[in-house]
C-alpha cells in the first residue's frame, strides 16, 4: 500500500469516527451539529486527493464525497447519509 493509500484510507477512517461522533452527540444532547472538524477532514482529504495516483474518475468521487462534508445545516439524517456515502467510497477504494 502506498504512502497515498495510507494516508487516504486513514482521513476516511478519521471521517468516519467524526461522523458517528457528531451522530451521537446530536442524538443525545439534541443539540446543533458542530461541523468544523469535517470541515478541516475535508480539507485533509482534498489535500490527498491532489497527490494521489487515483484514477480521475476515483478523484471525482472523493472530491464530491469531500464537498458534501462541508455544510453548514447538517442534520443527524444528513450526517447518516454520509456516512453511508463514506462506506461506499471506502468499498470502492478497497477494490482498487
């Protein structure tokens, strides 16, 4: 596994954490969803994304997947879906 590779499967796996974190606090303290963390994992990841060897198709997918990251309005259903979206990012990165 590349440098790359590493470092890409790392900030989806930080992503992940972020998001089921942020599902859980909003659950149980019914409270706005703080999305500066993502924020700075989507960065991260762009960042990644522009040194990695990924086809352009792949990069396309993650930097969609990035963009949707970064919302201001995020809600526990929004958040669920990302984190389905990363699950399916993470099944096609393991398939390269």
């Amino acid at each position: 596994m590349s440098l790359v590779s590493h470092s890409l499967t790392e900030i989806l796996n930080e992503i992940g954490d972020e998001l089921t974190n942020q599902i859980s606090l909003a659950n149980n303290i019914d409270e706005k969803i703080d999305t500066r963390k993502l924020a700075q994992q989507s960065n991260a990841l762009n960042d990644v994304i522009k040194t990695s060897e990924l086809s352009d198709k792949d990069k396309s997918m993650l930097q969609k997947f990035s963009q949707t990251l970064v919302q201001d309005d995020a809600t526990v259903k929004s958040l669920r879906y990302e984190k389905q979206d990363l699950e399916r990012v993470l099944s096609n990165i393991n398939d390269l």
